[in-house]
C-alpha cells in the first residue's frame, strides 16, 4: 500500500488505496450537511427558547418604574410594559454565541430556521400551543409580522456587527453587536407597528429602547463567562 504524508490528504487516491479518514471528511457533503445540522441543533432549540421566554413574559408587567397613584395608574408604564421587553435583548445574545463558535453562515442558519420553526407552528399548531401552554397569546397579524420582521432585521444586523468587530478585544463584537441590532429592532417595530394610541410614541420607543441598551451592557457578563466552553472553531478568533 502507497504511504501518503499530512500533505497528500487532499490529493487524489490511486486505485484499490482506502482513502484517509481525514480527505473523506473533507469531500463528503453528507459529512458536511449532517456536522452542519449537528451544529445547529443546540442553536435554534436556544434561539426557540429565547422566543418562547418573550412571548412567557408578556404575561407579567413590570411595576418598577410605576410613580403615579391607583386614581391614575393608566399613566404607569405597567399598563403596557412587560418583561417581554426585557427579554427580547436576549435574543441579541445568544446568536453572536453561534456567530462566535461557527461564523456569521451558522448563525444566520440559525435565525432563519429558528424563524421557520415559529413560523410553521404558528400557521399549523396554533390550538395544540394554546392547549398546552394557556399563557400563550398569539398577537394580532399585522403586529406579529412587524414584530417578526423587526426583530428578524436586527439579529441580522447583530450578526453583521459581531462579524465586522470580533478581535482581540472580546467585549467589543458581543456588546457592539447587541447594541445595534436593538436598535434595528426598537427602530423598527416602533416606526411601523400599530401601537395603542393611548401609549405617547416617544416614551414607548424611549422606554424600549433604554432598556435594550442597558441589557446589552448586562448581557456581556453571562457573555464573558460562557466564553471558556463556547471556544470559536478554528479560523474564528477573538471575541
């Protein structure tokens, strides 16, 4: 049998030769196409979750910044704001993790079959979801296709970001990233959805939007400590 070095993995086998373990990996599309699909699989369940948590927290309005009496408490932020605005900045976190292990494809693979997963149960489970989880409130069509649509734009734009800033300096990609891609989405969402109109525009886009920033500074704590056991594949250094 022929001996073939480290540099003839990719070169042609001569006849009756087994081909390397190593140059299979490297031709075969179904190897690719099944490591690519294992890649994705932890993912788009993350980014799922995520979704689910926002549509979870709508359900619960948050009183904190509450200042007026019971007599006028329809002018408490409460009367519209939820947690769900607090965690949709995640899901501005866990793409730029796919964006740092894999690269910019995986993690819009990610968000574009996150999306399609949502997308088909919302047109074909609507009744088994409300069955199982009650809490679940599916908005109305024109609100959920901005809202869709918005937030779709803005994890791209993270994803962007986090590729164009990812360097030596780790913090800079994951908080550049999230910062932009809230404020693609709070842009967005708040230009063209339908709001209340007993909701003053310039408060509910203010009030969003500090709260995205101020949870993408937040979010690069659990960012820096899940870096060690995130580790980027090879050709993808910093952040």
């Amino acid at each position: 049998m022929t001996k073939y070095g480290e540099e003839d993995l990719d070169l042609l086998v001569e006849p009756n030769v087994r081909m390397p373990v190593q140059a299979l990996r490297k031709r075969s599309p179904i190897f690719i196409i099944l490591t690519t699909i294992a890649r994705l699989v932890i993912p788009v369940m993350g980014l799922l979750g995520v979704f689910m948590l926002v549509q979870f927290a709508k359900a619960f309005p948050v009183t904190l910044f509450d200042r007026y009496p019971s007599d006028q408490a329809e002018l408490n932020l409460s009367t519209w704001l939820t947690g769900g605005h607090c965690a949709v900045p995640l899901c501005f976190f866990v793409v730029p993790l796919t964006d740092r292990a894999c690269g910019a494809g995986l993690a819009v693979a990610q968000v574009l079959l996150a999306w399609a997963v949502l997308v088909a149960a919302a047109l074909y489970l609507t009744p088994q979801i409300t069955e199982l989880m009650p809490w679940w409130k599916w908005p109305s069509r024109e609100t959920a296709l901005v809202f869709a649509g918005a937030l779709f734009a803005g994890q791209i734009a993270a994803i962007m970001v986090f590729d164009m800033t990812r360097g030596p300096v780790w913090w800079k990609a994951p908080l550049y990233a999230g910062m932009i891609g809230s404020a693609v989405y709070v842009g967005l969402y708040y230009s063209l959805a339908p709001l209340d109109p007993k909701i003053p525009f310039s408060l509910a886009l203010t009030t969003d939007g500090t709260i995205n920033f101020i949870m993408a500074v937040l979010l690069i704590v659990p960012y820096w400590i899940l870096r060690p056991m995130i580790r980027p594949l090879p050709g993808y250094g910093g952040a």
